[in-house]
C-alpha cells in the first residue's frame, strides 16, 4: 500500500474546505511540463578535480607517464633522504587505481656498462605495449619495462642531459645538452644530428608538424627547428621578465606552444604568433605568486593542465607553501574546471609533473618535496534532464514524481517539499530515489515538490512541481442512480424511505413508491432522502409516473421538488431545497 505524504497533517475536512477543494480543481489547469532545473550552489555541468588519493610508494617522484598500452603508471624518482633504510631511486611501476607497487627497476648501466642504483628524472616515451624510454643522471638513455631485473642503457657523449622527447622515429629520441639538440639512437646512445643553438636548455617535439620549439629562457626567445633539415626555421620573442625557467610543452592536438615562464604560461600557435597568456595562482584569490612547472593535455576534452608550485620560500611575499592544478581550454585558453590548492607542493625539492588520463577523468600529480603523487578524479555537477510534473489528483489517489540527472559521479537525490508557495523547503524524510510515490490527501493540496541532486561538484535543482488535490469521489457510496422523469431514484444512502406523492388523471395522490435502502456512509437520513426524493406532476389530466422513495424515514407523502438542488458530495451531506406542497382538485 503506497504510504501517506509523511508531512501530511490529518485528513478532517468540513464542508467549506470541501467547496474550496472544488474550486481549486476547477480552476487548475492540464499538467506543466518542469523539466530543466532552477538552480544550485554552481551551474549545472560545471567540472572540478578532486584529490582521491595519495601515494608514497615510489620516492621523490620526478616524473610520471601513464602507459597507453598497458595502463600502468611508470614513475620516475630520486631517493628521499629521510628514508636512511631504503633508497628509492629508479623507476617504479605502480597501478593507478591505489598506488600499489608492482615492480621496481633500481639497476641501470653506468658510462662503462657497471650496474649501479640510478635515479630516474625524466620519462621519454612509452615502449610498445609496455614499458618506458628514461633518462637518468648523468647521460644515460635506458629502457625498462614492469618486471625487468634491470634496465638497458646507454650513455650519451658530451654534456650532461637537460631536457629529453620522443625522437621523428621509434628508434631514436632527442635530446638536449644545454643549447645543443641531438637526435640520439635509444639502443647505443649514437649521435645521428647535431645543432647548436645560442641558448637554452628546454625543448618540446611536436611530431604531427615535424617541429622542435627550443627555449631559451636566458634571452626569453624560443626556435623553431625545422626536423627535416635539422635547421632553425624562426625565432620567436618572449615577453620581458624575470627569465624563471619553468616548462615548454606543445599541444599535440593545435600545434600550439605553452611556454612556463615566471609566474604565467604564455602561449603561442603553431606558427609562433601569440595565443594568451594563462595566470595562476589565483586559487586562493591573490595576485599570483606560483610558478608553472608541468602541463599535460588531452585531446578528448580539448584542455591542458598546469601544474602551479610555489617558491617554498616564506620570505618572499604571497609563498605559502601550498601550489595548484589548473585546467584551460586549448581553443581559448579560459577556464575549463576551477583550480585545485595542492598541499605542500613547491619547488624546493625539484619541479612537479603530470600524467592525464586519455578522456581527462583522472590525472596524477608528482610532489617531489614530500615524496608523494597526488590522484586527482573528475567530477561533474548534476545536469538535469528531466523534472518533476504539476499533478492535479483526488483525494486518496496516489502520486508518482519522478526526476532524473546526469552528473560524475553519479548524483544521490532527495525530495524536497514546499508548503508556503516555495519560499522554504524541507526534505521529505525518506525520499531518496528518483520517483517520489505517495498517497495524496486533501491538506497536500497546493505543496510543491522539488528533487535537490548532489555529489562532489556540487548541488542541482529541478524546477518544483505543484500538486492540486480535488475532493475524493463519491459516487459509489454517497448517492443512487440520478432520477429521471417518471423513473425511479433509489438512495443508497440513508433510512429506509417511505412514499411519493404523485397526482393521477383524477386528481388523486398516487400511493405508488420505492424504498430508499439503507444508508451506510456519511450524510445518513440525508442521504437517503436525496436518494428516495420523487418527482410528481401538479395539477389536471395525466399524471407522470411518480418516482419510487421518500425524502424522510416517517414515510409521510410529500410533494415534489420544485427547485434545483445543490449537492456537495465531498463533504458526504446534501442540501435541498423544498416547495410547499400544492392541493389539487378533481
């Protein structure tokens, strides 16, 4: 049996709130579609990061890459000092969903081929199906994969290695040796080209245009190197600054260039002309005082994520220690998703890195500072897609208002009601699922129902439904079969009725008439007197037959209604109104 409305006082009801009952339902109109919602604490569909989790398995954590083959998160890290029992240093695979460690490859070759614990501070590139291309200190290219004993390597001549990317063909990478750029064999560490820029020591490949952007963040310039003639192309000027290197990364899907420098990115398109420039540090609502470190893009939802880390010095204005992730869109460089504070994160132990998650749902965020990488989850705030309907119901009927949302994650929901024309609500107890059933009574007329969706991102509302009561129906138990001329109206409600007067051809009064049966619902002798009432011809010639019942249990005849009758069913009683009966003559 559905339930009563929780809220609802209860069912007495008196005549005029009957009439007022009838009204109301008279008045109401055919069902309103809501749909759509009337608010919440944020805009539906808006989008924050969430930090879901934290890992400390894998040490100082320089660097991150998520395998598109395998899935499995490599990390590259130092050894933490504090941990005099264990040294942390190589590259450790871990998986994504807890951080648990899977395998770690601590040996790698020195520049004789000697096996030697080796620190890993940059990943290169994933390997097929599984694994990653390294470099480790000082010029060591290696390779490893998840359960290997140890990692292939070799050693670069020349200069220590300061920046590393995928090379124009699987078998090589690129490096950088302060402002020399080499193409390098992964396998013997072969030089196959060299060039020797003015400056800088940071670069980034975009491999779908055939470009290198270098920078040099002393001169605050970037070159673009042609890959096919190994030659410069373009210099492009930096804005003026304080020359802080932070990172150059190139969007894989527009070509364009994000360039971390100070304490904003400024970025350009493929061709070098100036995009924007992208702020930080605003997380907090001051003016900026973080450093860019890291970006990650994903070509599924058009954004990048920039990794903020403070100085980590207090004596400089505005550090607190704290740094943040951003998230922009690539085509306009505005805000995708609000910033997240980052505990802790800052520079002193070395820069930040990022992994993003092909599709953006999930990103992982190193802080080598305090030895930990950060998992990050999307969430989405509830968008709704369908709202609860005005209702117009009797008493007694049951009411169904169903409300539905999308959202990441999945969004709970709870029925609110309204009793003073929506300017308070409160939750119906119990109300958790998204059809709201109940039995309506006559008090629930005019309530308005909302359902209130929530989860991580925030709190969506959807536009509230009215529901209109009508007076119950009584038909099958107030009253008989409506008189017709002649006919016979038997009451089914009320006393036993005695019988009808009517006038024959003669002038006589007619002794024929029914019986009211016995009332058993509200109105009792009323009821069966409207039920037995008779309808009688006055005056001469041929008289109608007479209706069966009587208006009273005495059984005393009387004359026939004259007027109209106004019956107010709802309330189970009757009102009517009688003439004086008139003498006829033979």
């Amino acid at each position: 049996m559905t339930p009563r409305h929780p809220l609802t006082p209860g069912r007495a009801c008196t005549a005029s709130a009957a009439l007022a009952l009838i009204l109301a339902s008279a008045a109401a109109g055919s069902p309103v579609s809501a749909a759509g919602g009337e608010g919440g604490d944020v805009p539906p569909g808006t989008v924050v990061y969430r930090a879901t989790a934290q890992f400390t398995t894998a040490g100082r954590a320089r660097d991150l890459l998520l395998h598109p083959d395998s899935k499995k998160l490599y990390v590259g890290s130092d050894d933490l000092p504090e941990t005099a029992e264990a040294n942390e240093s190589g590259l450790h695979v871990l998986e994504p969903a807890d951080g648990k460690v899977r395998s770690t490859v601590g040996q790698a070759p020195g520049p004789t081929g000697t096996l030697g614990r080796r620190a890993v501070r940059q990943l290169v590139a994933p390997l097929p199906g599984d694994g990653a291309v390294f470099v480790y200190p000082l010029r060591g290219i290696g390779t490893a994969k998840d359960g290997d004993a140890a990692a292939a390597g070799a050693w670069v001549a020349g200069g220590t290695v300061t920046d590393a990317a995928p090379g124009p063909t699987s078998s090589t990478v690129l490096v950088a040796q302060g402002s020399v750029l080499s193409e390098v064999d992964i396998a013997t560490a072969a030089v196959r080209r060299t060039l020797t820029l003015e400056g800088g020591e940071r670069f980034a490949h975009d491999r779908a245009r055939g470009t290198v952007w270098f920078t040099d963040f002393g001169n605050r310039r970037m070159y673009r190197v042609d890959l096919a003639s190994f030659t410069v192309a373009a210099t492009v000027e930096l804005p003026a600054g304080e020359s802080s290197a932070g990172f150059t990364e190139v969007d894989p899907e527009t070509g364009a260039v994000w360039v971390g420098l100070d304490t904003s990115v400024v970025v350009h398109d493929a061709a070098g002309k100036p995009i924007g420039t992208v702020k930080g540090g605003t997380v907090k609502g001051g003016a900026g005082t973080d450093m860019p470190r890291a970006a990650g893009f994903d070509a599924a939802t058009h954004e990048a994520f920039v990794v903020w880390q403070d100085t980590g010095d207090t004596s400089q204005p505005g550090s607190d220690g704290d740094g943040a992730l951003t998230v922009h869109r690539t085509r306009d460089l505005g805000e995708a998703a609000g910033p997240v504070v980052l505990p802790g994160n800052h520079a002193q132990s070395g820069s930040a890195a990022v992994a993003v998650q092909p599709g953006g749902a999930t990103l992982f965020v190193s802080d080598p500072a305090a030895g930990r990488i950060t998992r990050l989850e999307r969430s989405t705030s509830p968008r709704i897609t369908r709202g609860p309907e005005d209702r117009t119901v009797a008493a007694g009927a049951e009411v169904s208002l169903t409300a539905q949302a999308e959202g990441t994650p999945a969004p709970t929901v709870v029925w609110q009601v309204s009793t003073d024309a929506g300017r308070t609500w409160r939750a119906v107890p119990g109300a958790t699922s998204a059809t709201y059933s109940f039995t309506a009574a006559a008090a629930d007329n005019g309530r308005r129902y909302r359902a209130e969706f929530a989860n991580d991102a925030g709190v969506s509302r959807t536009a509230p439904a009215t529901l209109t009561v009508t007076a119950a129906d009584t038909t099958t138990g107030g009253g008989g079969t409506a008189p017709t001329t002649g006919g016979t109206a038997g009451g089914t409600t009320g006393g036993s009725g005695g019988p009808a007067a009517s006038t024959g051809t003669d002038g006589t009064a007619a002794t024929a008439g029914g019986t009211g049966s016995s009332g058993a619902s509200s109105g009792g002798s009323a009821g069966g007197s409207a039920g037995g009432a008779s309808g009688a011809t006055v005056g001469g010639g041929t008289g109608a037959t007479p209706a069966g019942g009587a208006l009273a249990s005495t059984g005393t005849a009387v004359a026939s209604l004259a007027g109209g009758a106004l019956v107010l069913t709802a309330a189970g009683w009757v009102l009517v109104r009688r003439t004086r009966p008139r003498r006829t003559t033979g």
